[in-house]
C-alpha cells in the first residue's frame, strides 16, 4: 500500500467527557456537517461510551472539530487497538509502518502517556504498560517537557464505578492529535463575567448551543431571550456577528439587581431553569393586556425562524417539560423547520429541559399556516401553558414529604 493511500485510510479515536451525554452525540454531528462530513463510526460504536471511533475523517477535519468541541476532551490517530494486551500488539504490528515512520525517526522527540477511565493506575504500572511497547519501532528521544509527538494508551474500565475489573474491556493506542475546547467552560464562566443575572446561561451549554446551531464566522445569530448575553458570547467567540432583545428592561441595559457574587449564591444550582422562556420565572415590568401563553411563545419562535432562517439555517432554543406527562408529540413542529436533535437536561425527578435544535428547509408557503389546522403534529401543545404550576406543584410536593420525614425522625 503506498504511503498516500494508507494516510488516506486512517481512523481516528475520540475521548468524549462524560457530562452532559445527551448532547455530544448532535454536537459531534454538527461539527461533522459544518466540514461536510459524514458520521462513519466503527462497528463497536456505542453512544454512551467515553470513546468513539470514527472513519472517513482527515488529521484536518479533527483538529477543525477539536477546535471547537466542548464535549470531547481529546483526539488520536488510532495505531491500534484490542481487548488485551495481546490483542494490542497484533493489532499495532499490523499498522502500516509508512504512517508509524515520520513520527518515530531518530531525531524526532516523544513521549508516550497512559489514560484510565474509570480507574486509577499506579505510576509503576503505567511504566510498566509503557515498558511493554518495546516492539514498536521507535528511534527518537524521550522527551517529556518538549515532545514533538505524543503518543497514547487508553484503557478503558467501564462506566460502573462499583463494578471495576481487573482488567481493562478496551484499550486503544495512537498518536494524539488535539485537545478539546474544555478550557472555554473555566474561562467564560459566568463567575468571571462582570455582568450577570439570574437567568445567565452556564458558559458549557452556551458553546453547546453554538456547536448545536453550527455558527461559523461571519453568520448571524439572533437571540430573542437575550438576557445577559451568554448565548451571544459564545457565538461571537466562533467569529458571529451577534444580536439579541429581551423584554427585561433593568437586564438589557446592565441594572439588573444582582451582583456576580450575590446571583451566583441566590440562584445556586437552579440559575440553569431560570431563564424567561422556561416559564418559571417569566415576570417582566411591562404591562399585560392579554394572555401570551408558553405555548404561543414556541408557535411564534418557529413561525418567526421560519420566515426569517436563510435555508440551512438553525434554531436551537430550551423545551421545559413536565417529565411524568413528556412525550415525543409535546416538540413543537412547523412544516419548514427540521427536527435535529432532542437532548434531556434533568433538573429534577419531575422536571427537565430539552434542547431542540431545529433546520430550516424549505420557505414558507400560504398553505403552511393550514398545517395546523388539518395535521395534529403542528398543533400547539397547551400542556406547556401549566409548566409553571407543575413545577411549583411538585416542588411543593417533595418540601413536604422532607418535613413530614424530618418531623418522623425527631419523634
């Protein structure tokens, strides 16, 4: 096989973080299409796993996507790979040596380190691991401050952290490629922000929401619910022009009445459900003449997309649900706009949002707005209209089954 041929044929193995599962899958598809590429994974692909391996791909297209990334912590050009040690080594002698000897000759520098999931090594057997690669060919130096390429094992133990084998299920060895874009959760957290309210969106979900909505330099990205700005941060960070509104006079011109300090004690963990949109905390200083119910909110969300998206492009925006009563049919749908993706954030055993992620397809015609008249599908689903009841309903309900259970513990 010419050397060409075979760089060509790569594969390539993607460490996911294990927080926020539900939404890696969309974010890795969507940084996938925006270098039109397909989704090839191997044949032991399995969403929940903290690896994936994926075809099809140049050194290019990863380090494009691991650019980007929030939900993967690193990439590696897979040499090998097997359930053993054993498996490891026949696996890697069979790698073509043309794609091992640019980065194994003598005046190359290297290391080689060793990654655990769900496990904790040893330094001794991590040597020892390392010591065992002594079949590989390789004629550099050793040098672990300032290596020219670093090359990686990873094991992987499983997700049970109970249940721990001996052994490892899976081990993976190649040549790391990239790191991800886990640094942009600690460095635009909220906390270190100058300005934020209680509404303010985690820093991690932002760039979520932006990978999820694919922007790319020069797009336009509007937020309607804009609040503090969060959302737009992320956006203009991957090169969008960004704009936004809200209803809040106090927040959008900076005299929202919590400080960084005192918003983040005061909201806590619930900061995350206490954007206006969810429906909890939806009050506003403008005076109310009518009902503008949930419901209608997400009817003119997606009607206003709709009329305004350039084809191919996304809405993404948060679905407050009640999960004893949540099924598929409660989405709600318009005859131009594409479901995407349906990812679950749990807030709490009754309660959950849903990040929907939405393309355009096709403009909107006359008989459109007929849709929801005659298909049962694009009807407004009422149901979020009483969120905010539920929520307060079932919050009330678990209050009380702590004071009942503490009142019985005193007796």
């Amino acid at each position: 096989m010419a050397a060409s041929s075979s760089r060509s044929c790569l594969q390539y193995v993607f460490h996911l973080a294990q927080d926020n599962l539900d939404f890696r899958l969309p974010e890795i598809l969507a940084l996938l299409a925006l270098r039109e590429k397909p989704f090839h994974p191997d044949g032991k692909f399995k969403e929940k796993s903290p690896y994936w391996c994926l075809n099809g791909l140049s050194e290019v297209d990863v380090r494009a996507i691991m650019a980007r990334s929030v939900c993967a912590k690193s990439a590696f050009e897979l040499w090998g790979h097997g359930h053993t040690q054993s498996e490891l080594r026949t696996s890697l002698l069979n790698y073509p040596s043309e794609n091992m000897a640019p980065f194994m000759h003598k005046d190359s520098k290297y290391k080689i380190n060793v990654y655990t999931f769900n496990k904790t090594l040893l330094f001794a057997d991590r040597i020892k691991r390392i010591d065992a690669l002594d079949y590989l060919p390789f004629e550099g130096t050793v040098s672990l401050k300032n290596p020219q390429h670093i090359f990686c094992m990873l094991e992987d133990y499983g997700s049970d952290p109970n249940n721990i084998p001996e052994h490892p299920n899976y081990i993976y060895f190649g040549r790391w490629i990239a790191d991800g874009q886990r640094e942009l959760i600690r460095s635009h957290s909220v906390k270190n922000r100058h300005f934020i309210g209680n509404t303010s969106m985690d820093a991690g979900l932002s760039f979520i929401m932006a990978n999820h909505a694919k922007v790319k330099e020069n797009d336009l990205v509007y937020d309607p619910f804009v609040g503090t700005g969060s959302l737009l941060v992320a956006c203009s960070h991957f090169g969008a022009y960004v704009c936004g509104t809200d209803i809040d006079y106090n927040t959008i011109h900076g005299k929202a009445p919590y400080g960084i300090r005192e918003s983040t004690r005061r909201t806590g963990s619930h900061k995350e459900i206490t954007k206006p949109a969810d429906g909890i905390y939806a009050e506003s200083h403008v005076p109310v003449t009518q009902a503008y119910h949930l419901s209608d909110i997400f009817t003119d969300l997606l009607n206003f997309s709709a009329h305004h998206l350039v084809l191919g492009g996304r809405l993404v925006y948060w679905l407050p649900v009640y999960r004893p009563e949540y099924c598929e049919e409660m989405v709600p749908l318009n005859p131009c706009l594409q479901l995407i993706s349906n990812c679950e954030q749990t807030l709490s055993s009754h309660t959950s949002r849903r990040l929907i992620t939405m393309e355009k397809i096709k403009e909107p015609e006359d008989l459109d707005s007929l849709d929801h008249l005659a298909d049962p599908r694009f009807s407004p689903y009422q149901g979020h209209n009483a969120f905010r009841e539920k929520y307060f309903s079932g919050l009330n309900k678990r209050r009380g089954k702590e004071d009942n259970k503490s009142d019985f513990n005193g007796v």
